[in-house]
C-alpha cells in the first residue's frame, strides 16, 4: 500500500506540470483578447480553458489510478493463486491421481469445496481402500468447548501403516453424523468425556484435510466396528456331599487340605484345587462356623478391593447376616462349575425356581481364589 501512495503523489505531480500551465502561444492569444477590447469573451475563455485543462488532468489522473490498483490486485491474485498451488504440492506430493498409498487409491486432491483460493483455504485429499484398525475411541461430552458431543478415534502406530497416511503424522479420525451415532450406542457414550482403548473399526474411505495453522482429523467411513468375541465356557457338573443330617462333608483329600489351610493361612495349601473344589472348602467352613478359615479364602492381592479390610469386620457382618439360606441352597440346588479364562471362573447355584453364580480369581501365584461379594 506504502507503494500505491508513492505512485500517486508522483502522478499528480506529473499531470499538474504538463496539463495546467499555459504555453507562451496561449499566453498570446489571451493578451490579444484583451487589447481589442473583447473582455466578455476574454472571460469567458478564462473560463473555459481552466475548466478544460482540469478535467483532463482529472480524468488522467483517475486513469492512471485505476491501473495502478488493478495492477496491483492482478499482482496481488497471481501472487495468491501461486501459494495456494505451492500448499497444495506440499499435500500429498507427488501423489497423482488414481496412485496408491498403503493399499489406497487416491481419488481426488485440492481445495475443498467452498475454500477461499488463499494459502490458508482448506485442501483434501480423498482416498479409497479398507483396513482394519485398532485404537482409542475418545467422546468429547456436549459441554466441551471444542468438539461438544463428538467422537474422535486416535489409530495406534501399528494401523498407520494400514491407512493413506503422510509420514509423520499422526491424525485423529472422526465419523459421519450417523456413524458416530453408531459408535455412541454400541460403547455406551454420550454422557460424560471418556476413553476407550483397544477398539478395533473397518474402514472403507478416508480424506484427509489441510489448513494453515490448525489440526485438523481425517474423516473416515465406518464400515465395521469388530468386538471381541466372547471367551468359550468350559462348563463341568459337580456334587457335593452330605451325610445323613444333612450336613456338608468333604472327601478325604479336601479335609486334609482343609485341615492344612485352617491351620497356616498359606494360600499355598490350596495350589492346584479347581474352583469347584475351592467353592466345598468355603461352603464346608460355613458349615462348621469357622469364618476365620473362610475369610483366608478370599482374593488378597494387592489390586483387589478388600470389602473387609479385618477378618473381625468380616466377622461382625456374617454375625449380622448369617447366610444359612444360602448353604441350603448349595446342598439342594444343581452345580456347575465354568472356567471362563485363565483367571476367571465361577459356579452356579441352579434351583428350580432360582440361580446364583459364585465368582472367583486366580491371583499371582495361580491358585484360584474367592472374590469378594461372591455372589452375583
């Protein structure tokens, strides 16, 4: 602009100097005017011949600025339009259409419908494929400042290398409206923020965008979302046994470990038993009262949650709320045990009318323990 109002000062000047002093021929004819005694007309060329001379140094005046702000604004536009195209060859270079990208054909590249033809207009890059992918699935909640009530899924390093991605980045991804309604129904969101990992999506296309300045997610389509399947039960009856008054009996190799456990506490003891045998154990110690040997089968490592920090504060609730209802249904109901996975099991307590489940764990040593508040 500093420009501009040089060139303009020296155009004024210049047309002033050339259109607005009269020549010596001029000055001739007017003095002539005036001896033959013509002052009328005299005047009324004095009149005319300013009037004149200004108009033309108006209209050049206003000929020469109008070039000068067109040749600026030409300048100016070309000067645009080649930073846009030096941006757009530094998206994607040397990226043409219909080449490929980690399994990806690039469909299209350039401004996105509706950008501004400046350096900080909004550039794309569509690509189509299909990968799968597994990452963290993060919901922004509706009072967020920045992306309220959105979903954002962020690939792990592994799935970049599935996806049309330029080295060293490492985008975010977001959905369509109807996808990320999708997303929210299957994972529970829509409440509060929240992160979930380990989420695994097929995705069938991906555009990628650019704007000077700003981070901006990639935006994929949702062809899949893959849950886990769920672990196979291995399920095994059991029985247990009474004598005649009904009372809860063990067979001679879980008495003596019984007997051993009573007596150290040391998990230990209990190594290699089946959950359906560690279940007897406890049921048999409720059976004889013996809550101390009861309260030692729970779960005590440390990332557990104890309910009874003290066996005499499990002792003051068993005191509280005896559970002989349960023991009855033990003795009467059908047994099963079921190995979930490694270190998850539990046994179900199937009436006619009712079943209960009894969960336990295994903790860091491998032996299969009680967890607390057993039953579900």
């Amino acid at each position: 602009m500093a420009d501009i109002h040089t060139q303009v000062k020296e155009a004024v000047h210049t047309t002033a100097s050339e259109k607005s002093v009269f020549t010596e021929l001029e000055k001739q004819r007017v003095l002539r005017k005036i001896r033959s005694g013509d002052t009328q007309s005299a005047k009324k060329s004095n009149q005319f011949v300013p009037r004149m001379v200004t108009t033309i140094a108006v209209a050049g005046f206003l000929l020469f600025i109008g070039g000068i702000i067109g040749s600026n604004l030409q300048s100016r536009n070309i000067a645009s339009q080649s930073d846009t195209k030096a941006v757009a060859e530094k998206f994607y270079p040397n990226l043409q259409y219909g080449e490929v990208l980690n399994g990806w054909s690039l469909l299209n590249k350039g401004p996105y419908e509706g950008a501004k033809s400046e350096p900080s207009g909004l550039l794309h890059a569509v690509f189509q494929g299909e990968a799968q992918i597994t990452g963290t699935l993060k919901y922004y909640d509706i009072d967020d400042s920045e992306r309220p009530d959105q979903i954002l899924f962020t690939p792990d390093k592994l799935s970049l290398q599935s996806l049309p991605v330029e080295e060293g980045r490492h985008p975010d991804l977001t959905f369509a409206s109807n996808e990320q309604r999708k997303l929210k129904a299957v994972f529970g969101l829509g409440t509060n923020r929240m992160d979930i990992g380990e989420v695994t999506l097929v995705v069938d296309n991906y555009t990628a965008r650019y704007i000077k300045g700003k981070t901006l997610p990639d935006t994929v389509g949702l062809k899949e979302i893959v849950l886990p399947e769920e672990p196979e039960v291995q399920s095994t009856p059991f029985h247990i046994q009474v004598n005649q008054g009904q009372k809860l009996e063990l067979s001679a190799v879980l008495l003596d470990r019984y007997e051993q456990f009573k007596v150290t506490k040391d998990k230990q003891a209990l190594s290699g038993l089946s959950p359906s045998e560690v279940f007897q154990l406890y049921f048999y110690a409720e059976e004889l009262q013996d809550y101390e040997t009861q309260y030692s089968l729970f779960i005590d490592d440390e990332e557990y949650l104890r309910v009874f920090e003290t066996y005499e504060d499990y002792l003051t609730a068993k005191q509280q709320n005896p559970s002989t209802g349960l023991l009855e249904q033990v003795k009467a109901g059908t047994l099963f045990e079921h190995v979930i996975d490694e270190t998850s099991a539990s046994v179900s307590i199937e009436a006619e009318t009712t079943g209960l489940s009894f969960g336990f764990s295994k903790n860091k040593h491998g032996i299969w323990c009680v967890n607390w508040l057993p039953i579900q």
